[in-house]
C-alpha cells in the first residue's frame, strides 16, 4: 500500500508542477515546433520508386512442375529446388555486391530540372545536399571530384571510392517474396527522376545478369554447334565440289579405275553431307533451347517518377521534438523541486 500511495503521490506532484509552470509549457511546446520546423525543413527531400516482377516460374520436368504444384498446396514450396546455382532467395545479394555496385555507378543520370547530368557515381560523391548541421563534416571531407574522375576497379577500391559504392549501396533495396517469387526493387534518391531511372536499371541490370547466368551453358552449346555446323558445311562444299569437278572432267571415260574414284567421291561427299544435316538439326535445336532457358520477366510495377517525396516526414519530426521539449523541460522541472 505505501508503494502505490507513494507511486500516487509523487504523480500527483508532477501534474501539480506542471499546471503551476503552464507558461514555462507554453513557452517549450512553441520552442519546440520552431526548433522541430527548422530541422525538418533542413533535411534534403528524398524519393523513392518502386518496381517489381515477376519471373517465369519454370520447371526442369513435367515431373518438377507437378511435384511444385502438389507440394504447393500442403504450403511447401518447392521453388527453390532447381538445379541453378543463384536462387531468387539470393538476389538481394547479387544487388549487394561490389561487382554490381561498381556496374551500376557508371549508368548516366539527369535531374527533374536538368541542371544534373552525370554518372551516377559523380552524383553520389559530389551532387548531395546535406543538412547545415553537417556541412562543417563535409567541409573536412574535401573534394571528391578527383575520386571521381579515378578509374574504378571492382576489385581494388580507394577510400572515396568504396564510400561512394557503399552510398550506393544504402540507396537501393531488392527483396524476394518467398511465397509468389515477385521481386521488389526500390531505390532512393534526392531527385524523382533519378529515382526512377536508378531503380529501372536495378531492374534492367539483375534481369541481364539473371538472363546471362541461366542461358550461358544454352549459348556455349550453341556457339561450338555453330562452329561446328561451319566446319561441316565448308567440308561438304569442298567434296561437291570435288565430286562434279572429277564427274565433268571424266564423263566419257568408263574405266573401272574412274568408276570407283567417283564412288569413293560420292560416298566421301554423301558422309559429309550426312554430318552436315545433322549438325544442321541440332543448330536448329540448341537455338531452340536457348529460347527455351532465356526467362520471362511480367513487370508488375514498372518505375515511376514519384511526384511525392518520401522523407522527411515533417509531422513526425515535429512531434518527436515537442515530446522530448516537453519531457526534458519536466525532468528539469522535478530535478529543480527535489
């Protein structure tokens, strides 16, 4: 009992306190919208574009394919089982990673109004706005623009230039829905329109390498096929050629020695033909297969200039600062009476 008499007393102390300082309230709450204001309004706006899509979801097997659609309705999700080495589950981190970073900071951006039109990397490390509060810091940073114009190598990256990846970096977000495989790439920036184009060429870039990665085998096959079916074409060529040159220079001759020259010319050219039709079938089928393994991407959500920024979100900033205004000048009120 003398716990909670306690706890209620000293309650009641604070309310007393507080309805005596009503000025001194006022006078914080007003402090508090000014100083929220000024901190809210000082944070550069930043815009976010979202895109997503959807894969074909495509099996190995009719056999895979009605395996996944019955494991499906017992909630397991066999989508995963595939004989690829990058899952879906794995794309984030193939947006992560320095080799991508670096590819995408040399795509071309320009601003809503035009004023900005550089590389992305030359954006990053010289075009942000930061609040007052931090230009002091960026006064001390020095100037990037040296760094800049510095080769990039994914594989060896200077101090400036591994911030600016790591900007980069902290600017896009791709996710994975485990349950329907939509893939959701969002990229921010401090303009719309680079916004958008910088999520577009998230979206171009992991479709590419995706693309590359699952037709790569499909494109070998079908360059040593071609060359290959080259080979056997000339070769062909070559014996026809051979065949009517002897034919035409020997059609009256009925020599038995003639006869079985043009046989052995005959049945050379007729084998190379043979291997020519064939290599010919399976030019026809590694093409095929190559369509067969290119996936399809549906984009749900294709990128959009957004016409809203995205943050700061200034209601919350303000009442973050009139809550702690008030909470401080309280505790200052109770350290004062005690």
């Amino acid at each position: 009992m003398e716990t909670n008499n306690s706890y209620n007393f000293d309650f009641k102390k604070i309310i007393t306190i507080a309805l005596q300082n009503k000025k001194g309230y006022v006078i914080t709450f007003f402090s508090s919208v000014v100083l929220g204001l000024i901190v809210g309004f000082s944070i550069p706006k930043t815009y976010t574009t979202k895109v997503m899509l959807a894969p074909e979801s495509s099996s190995e097997s009719a056999l895979g394919g009605s395996l996944s659609s019955l494991t499906s309705l017992v909630g397991i999700n066999m989508n995963g089982m595939s004989v690829d080495a990058i899952f879906p589950e794995i794309y984030p981190d193939v947006v992560r990673s320095t080799t991508f970073l670096v590819g995408l900071s040399e795509i071309h951006v320009q601003s809503a109004d035009k004023k900005i039109s550089t590389t992305l990397y030359d954006y990053i490390a010289n075009e942000q706005k930061y609040p007052w509060w931090l230009y002091p810091i960026e006064l001390f940073d020095g100037d990037d623009e040296e760094a800049a114009k510095k080769k990039l190598n994914a594989y060896r990256l200077d101090e400036e230039q591994a911030e600016v990846i790591k900007a980069i970096n902290e600017f896009i977000t791709c996710s994975v829905n485990k349950t329907t495989g939509v893939i959701t790439i969002t990229a921010t920036a401090q303009d719309p329109l680079i916004s958008a184009v910088l999520a577009d060429s998230v979206r171009v870039r992991l479709q590419d390498f995706i693309t590359d990665y699952r037709t790569s085998k499909a494109r070998n096959d079908l360059n040593n096929i071609q060359k290959l079916y080259r080979e056997a074409k000339a070769n062909y060529d070559k014996a026809r050629q051979k065949y009517a040159a002897y034919s035409d220079a020997n059609q009256d001759l009925v020599l038995e020695s003639f006869k079985a020259t043009v046989n052995d010319l005959e049945n050379e050219m007729q084998l190379k033909y043979n291997i020519y039709t064939q290599l010919t079938a399976q030019l026809q089928m590694a093409r095929a297969k190559l369509i067969e393994k290119t996936p399809v991407y549906a984009v749900l959500q294709p990128a959009v200039v957004p016409y809203r920024h995205s943050a700061p979100k200034k209601s919350l900033v303000l009442l973050a600062f009139v809550f702690v205004g008030c909470m401080g000048y309280t505790v200052y009120l109770m350290f004062k009476k005690v």
